[in-house]
C-alpha cells in the first residue's frame, strides 16, 4: 500500500513537491529508499495527514478509506504514536 501511495504522490504534481519538501528527500533518496519500511511509514503519515488526500488515493485504487491508516501501523514507528 505505501509503494503504491508513493507511486500515487509522484503523479500529483503540488501533492509530491510537498511530500519532499516536508520529507527532505531528494529523488535519489526516493529511489535509494522506497524499500525502506521507515520511509514507506513516511509516505503514509504525510498521506494520512489530509483526509481528502485519503479519499482521492482510496478512491482511485478502490481501497477502503481505513486502508492507508491500518498500513501505516502495521509499518515501524506506529507504536510511538501519542495523543497528547
């Protein structure tokens, strides 16, 4: 789900400048880490941060709105998630 949200993040143009610039990524660290569970966390943090953004990613491959959510925790670092 994280690779195809990156994939989906590339294709929106204003949606992947913000994705890189909030990330500090350059396009060689996207390529040298789009394997990376830490960095996929981060495709899906930054994509579950707007719910519109979740809606047009589901609705696009036909996921469920909960998808990229429950991804992202089974995925390194959710356990650290406070709501404080």
């Amino acid at each position: 789900m994280a690779i195809q949200a990156l994939g989906w993040l590339s294709s929106q143009d204003d949606l992947f400048s913000s994705f890189m610039a909030s990330s500090g990524a350059g396009l060689d660290d996207l390529r040298a880490r789009a394997s990376d569970p830490v960095f996929l966390a981060s495709v899906l943090e930054f994509l579950t941060s707007d719910d519109a953004w979740v809606r047009e990613f589901c609705d696009t491959f036909g996921h469920p709105y909960d998808a990229p959510l429950r991804a992202r925790y089974a995925l390194p670092g959710a356990e650290m998630v406070h709501w404080t």
